[in-house]
C-alpha cells in the first residue's frame, strides 16, 4: 500500500498512508491488545516478540510457548504463535522464534472490459501474508536488559492481469514481496520500587516495491513506563498486583498516539484488564481477562481481549500458553 503525502498548507506537510504491509501493527497477543498494546516497559514472555523482545530477558520458566487467534475486521484472521527458551538458567540468554498469518479471504478478480457489465470476471483470488522471526534476549545488569529480532515478512497479493498483447492475450503478474526486516527493544529498571521504562524500534527495513511505486513497512518507535502500584501498598503486595503502563508511539505513517492499560492480577491466577488508546478513529478502549493455572510442574494460562471498533464488527482475541 502506497500514500500520499499532504500539499503544504493544507496540514503542516504530515505524511500519512506512506506504508504498506499494514497487517504487521496489529496486535495479535491477547494480553497486549487487552492493555492497548502499552508493553513495552513491562516484563513478558516470549509473546514479547510482538511488542519489545527485550521483555522476554528475565522470563522465570526454562520454556514458554504462545499460540492465539485474532477474528480481525472485515473478515480477516490472524494465527499467531510464540516459542522462548531460557538455556543454562539465562546465563547464555533467552531464545525466541514467532510466526504470523494472516487470511484475507476470498476476492473477486475483475478487469475492465468493453460490454455491457463494463467488466470481465477473472476468477476468485486469496491474498495471504506471514511473517516468521528469530529473537533473542539477554538481561546485561540486575536493571538492563536487550533484545532483539530479525524476522521475515511476506505478502502475497496473487498474480492480476496488468496487459493485452497485441492479440488479445492477457498479460499476468504475480504480486508477491519478501523482505527482511528487524525490530530492537530496551528495558530499564529504574531501582525507584518496581518502576520500569522500555524503548522498542518495530519493522525497520529497506524499501521495496510492487511495480513503481516503492514503499516502507510501518516502521515504529515506542517509549513506555511501567509499576506496580501495589508497591505502596505492601502489606497487600503478596496476593495481588495492579501494573498501570503508559506508552508513547511514534508511527511513520500516523499522528503520535498515547496507550494505557491497567491490569489487575490475584495471586497470578486471574487477571482483569483495560487498554484506552488516544487519538484513533475506531478504536479506543480495549477490556481483557486472563486465567493462568499450574497442573503437574506445568504452567498453562488463557486470555481474552475485548475491541469495540466503531462502524466496524467488534474484534476478538484469544491466546493460549504453557510453560515450564
């Protein structure tokens, strides 16, 4: 997808719809999505990768695995899934691999045509697009941990007719793009109780082009803060927790916006919680739960996130995951 860019006087000269591949800024984590995607201070697991890998640094199970689905609008899916591995205790630092897939659907293909319908039809076509990355984490100090992924991004727009020879014979091309692409994250303890702050770079890459026009992938940057604001409280600190998270997000092709979110855990079993993102079109408060149970030595949780999405059909997410 490929924008344009406002004449001056008109609004200061922004740039908006500059990029395409925009199914890579969709939250597929249920958790994330819950608090607004407003992470990227806060510790994770290896659902990190979708938001800053440098929270799956100081993860406490050897093994963690995420797998969760998105009923997106318009009726596109998404399946995402997670892996994490923490050899030697962390000496040697946290593993991580992740994939996306996205379904769009069936498309009618249609070229123009001089009949009576103005139009010839060309047969049912199924965009699709993926992405598969390798991350990896290390905490450096007791307050200072990295992270870091390079990942694989493809979408497959399928073959059109873009010409006629001279006798009348169609002309196709397949619309299909891969490239490389890498995101980098930080994570601070600030030693201030349990105040922590993040700095993530999403989708950095080269451009790349379908036939002129080329274009960038929704290159991000992110700055957020994160506590437990149970820390003030500490007599209660044991059974429950209350993390109140804020981020700033900076898109390439997009005004600034804020996202907060506030999740309340009961002795790590359940977890309630509520994202508000501003400024946004559609969207802007997201509500979640989530439900975490250890059985036999292992670890398995389930999370739900909640988007009303304005004049579009409410979006839902669910992820499930285990550990040990």
């Amino acid at each position: 997808m490929v924008g344009l860019t406002v004449q001056p006087g008109l609004a200061g000269n922004r740039k908006l719809a500059q990029t395409g591949m925009k199914f890579l800024v969709v939250a597929p984590d249920a958790r994330s999505s819950a608090l607004s995607s407003a992470l990227t201070a806060m510790e994770g697991t290896s659902a990190s990768l979708f938001y800053n890998p440098a929270g799956m640094a100081r993860m406490a199970p050897t093994f963690q695995a995420s797998l969760g689905r998105v009923k997106w609008i318009a009726d596109i899916n998404y399946l995402y899934g997670s892996m994490a591995y923490k050899p030697a205790g962390g000496m040697y630092g946290v593993f991580g691999i992740s994939f996306l897939s996205i379904d769009y659907g069936d498309f009618l293909g249609t070229i123009r045509a001089d009949n009576s319908q103005g139009f010839i039809d060309t047969g049912i076509f199924q965009p699709t697009a993926y992405t598969f990355g390798l991350g990896y984490a290390k905490a450096l100090t007791d307050k200072f941990s990295v992270g870091g992924q390079v990942k694989y991004v493809k979408q497959n727009l399928t073959g059109g007719i873009i010409s006629f020879d001279a006798g009348e014979t169609p002309e196709a091309k397949e619309f299909d793009l891969g490239v490389l692409a890498y995101d980098f994250g930080v994570l601070y303890k600030t030693g201030y109780k349990s105040l922590s702050l993040g700095m993530n770079v999403r989708n950095f890459s080269q451009e790349i082009k379908y036939i002129r026009e080329s274009f960038q992938l929704p290159l991000t940057f992110r700055m957020g803060m994160a506590m437990n604001m149970m820390d003030f409280f500490p007599g209660e600190s044991s059974d429950h927790s209350l993390f109140l998270s804020f981020d700033y997000v900076h898109p390439r092709d997009y005004n600034e916006q804020l996202e907060f979110g506030l999740e309340y855990e009961f002795m790590r079993t359940v977890a309630l919680r509520l994202g508000y993102t501003t400024p946004t079109d559609e969207e802007g408060i997201n509500i979640g739960a989530g439900l975490n149970k250890e059985l036999m030595g292992l670890n398995f949780g389930i999370d739900y996130a909640y988007t009303p999405f304005g004049v579009f059909d409410s979006v839902h997410r669910i992820s499930v995951q285990f550990s040990f």
